[in-house]
C-alpha cells in the first residue's frame, strides 16, 4: 500500500501580520493626532491673535469679544470673524463744519454732530457696506479729517451691548460666568493663572475703596435677581454701602493711572477704571455709580487718593459704590483683595 505523502505545514503567519498591521495603524493614527495637535493649537493660537488685534482696534478687551462671539454662537467660533464682531463694540461720535465768513474773516462753525451705535448706521454714515470689518470702518474714518470734519470712535462696554442685542436671561448669566476668573482658561491657555498672592508696589493687600463705609451688600458672583432689570445674573463685583453713603470719598485701591472717565456709563453710571502694573500683570480697577469724580484720563494717582464719591447713578437701587478688579482682562472676586 503505497504512502500518501503530506505536505509539509505552513506555519500560521496571520497573527504576526495582524499584529503588524495594527502596529503599523496606531504609528500612523499616533502620528496623524500629533499633527491634529499642532494644527489645533496654531489655529487656537491664530485665532486668539485675531481676537486681541480686532479688540485692541475696538478698544475692548479681547475677552469680552471672545465671550461676546461665545454666546452668540454657541461656542463655534471657527467661521466668525472677530474684526467684524468687535464692530459692534463701537460708538462712533462725528462733527460737521462748514466753513464760514463773516466782516471779510473765516471759519469753521460746526452745523451738526451726533453719536451713533449701531453698526449698520456707522457703515452708512461712511458710506459702507452694512457687514464691513473694524479695519474698513477705521481706514474710512480716517478720511474724515479737520477742519471739516470730527470723527472719533470709543467702545460701549460688554454689558450694554448684551442689553441692546436683546439677549436673554440664559445668555447674559453664560457670558458672566465666561468672563469669571478661569472660565476662559479652558478655551485659550494663555489666559494667565491668577497668581496666589499679590505683591502691590505698595505692599500688602489693596486698599479698601471707601474708607468710611465698611458694609457689603452684595458680593461677587452671587446670583441674584436683578432689581430694576428683573433679570437673573451673576454680580461681577462688590457693592459696599452705609449710612450716609451719599457722597462719601472713594479712593483708589492702589498706585496706577487713571484709564477712563465715564460719566455716562449707562448701567454702570459715572464711573472710573484705573490701570495698576504689577510686572508684565496688569490689574484694572472700576468704581461704579459715582456722583462726582475728582480725576482725569492720564491722571497718575497713588493708592489711597480720592477718586470721587459714592453715588447713585445709573441703574442703582441706592447709593453704594460697585467696584469690579480684572486681572489681565478677566473678572476676579475684589472683596479677598481689599480686606
């Protein structure tokens, strides 16, 4: 009976070339990820240029047009334009001249001004397309010139854009919490960390603003029911009050320089901000609700100089003096600063 011979077996080769090729996959999926990474960041780093450019044009901070395009579009980003976006940060205040003769001499008598706020208006006025960016505005404006003419543009701020684009209770408490210290961290990581102490230039804690009231109404952050407003939101800084409170001194909380005087702040009321520098940080302190103020724009001013007083202007239930602190542009809690 003859053999039947068999053939020599394979050994199974399936396993090791799985394994391969899963081997293979993951180095290309490992290195395909690492190239997604960098992309992401350049374009996270890109836009994040973008927003402090165009705010920078606005004369915002590139937070708020941040939080404004944030709850606006609900977290995407990634087709808005900030320059057009930070459009609607600006005010827009124009004079018109014509000039004049009079017994043989001339001049330039203004015959008309006003302010305008609405973008559409101040892309007409220069004779625009309605959806122009805040680079054309500002190149039209600057056409614009003296003797004939006077233009000039200042931002409104995040609160009183929020109110005039009608937004919702559920939108207004987004953009608070946004604007809270670390909320914006989770979006660009070069938001600077708050640092565990400060080191003022005159050493210690923040002086306390009104050093002849000493009673906190309302503290950072709590929500509440807005009085006048009827509108639930979160208090982005601390109202301090007392007997007496109308026309008490208000002083500044630390050396710095005077960065504004509003005295028609809308919500807000006539109020001051004052710019502190602490090494490559930068503090921004905000009085609210003045009745009078005793600085100017540019003004230098030591901590514990007087500012202005207590007041109730704006939209206030009373007289008390609401202050705001923003480290590098993001709103911090005042009250454990100035204890």
């Amino acid at each position: 009976m003859a053999r039947v011979r068999r053939r020599p077996r394979k050994k199974n080769m399936r396993i090791p070339r799985l394994i391969l090729a899963i081997v293979v996959i993951l180095l290309f999926l490992g290195s395909l990820l690492t190239i997604l990474g960098r992309f992401m960041t350049a374009t996270n780093d890109n836009l994040e240029e973008a927003y402090k450019k165009a705010a920078d044009l606005a004369g915002c901070t590139w937070e708020e047009l941040v939080v404004y395009d944030m709850v606006r579009f609900g977290n995407k980003l990634d087709d808005v334009d900030p320059y057009q976006s930070a459009v609607d940060f600006l005010n827009m205040y124009y004079q018109i001249g014509e000039y004049t003769q009079v017994d043989g001499e001339g001049f330039w008598k203004m015959v008309s001004s006003g302010t305008l706020g609405a973008s559409e208006d101040i892309c007409g006025w220069l004779h625009l397309s309605a959806n122009s960016d805040i680079q054309s505005i500002l190149e039209a404006a600057s056409e614009y010139t003296r003797p004939q003419y006077l233009v000039r543009f200042y931002p409104k701020e995040l609160d009183d854009l929020m109110l005039e684009k009608k937004f919702n209770e559920e939108q207004i408490r987004w953009a608070d919490r946004l604007m809270n210290a670390g909320t914006l961290e989770q979006l660009f990581e070069h938001v600077n960390d708050l640092p565990y102490y400060i080191q003022s230039e005159v050493g210690g804690y923040f002086a306390w603003p009104t050093p002849e009231l000493h009673t906190v109404t309302s503290k950072f952050s709590a929500a509440r029911k807005h009085l006048i407003l009827g509108i639930t939101r979160a208090h982005n800084g601390v109202d301090i009050s007392g007997a007496d409170a109308m026309g008490s001194p208000v002083v500044a909380i630390d050396d710095g320089v005077v960065l504004s005087v509003n005295l028609n702040g809308g919500e807000r009321g006539v109020n001051i901000r004052v710019q502190h520098n602490m090494g490559e940080d930068v503090w921004v302190s905000r009085y609210q609700h003045l009745a009078s103020v005793e600085v100017e724009v540019g003004q230098v001013v030591a901590k514990g100089t007087v500012i202005g007083t207590v007041g109730n202007s704006g939209i206030s239930t009373g007289p008390h003096l609401h202050l705001e602190l923003t480290y590098n542009g993001v709103l911090v809690d005042p009250l454990p600063m100035i204890k």
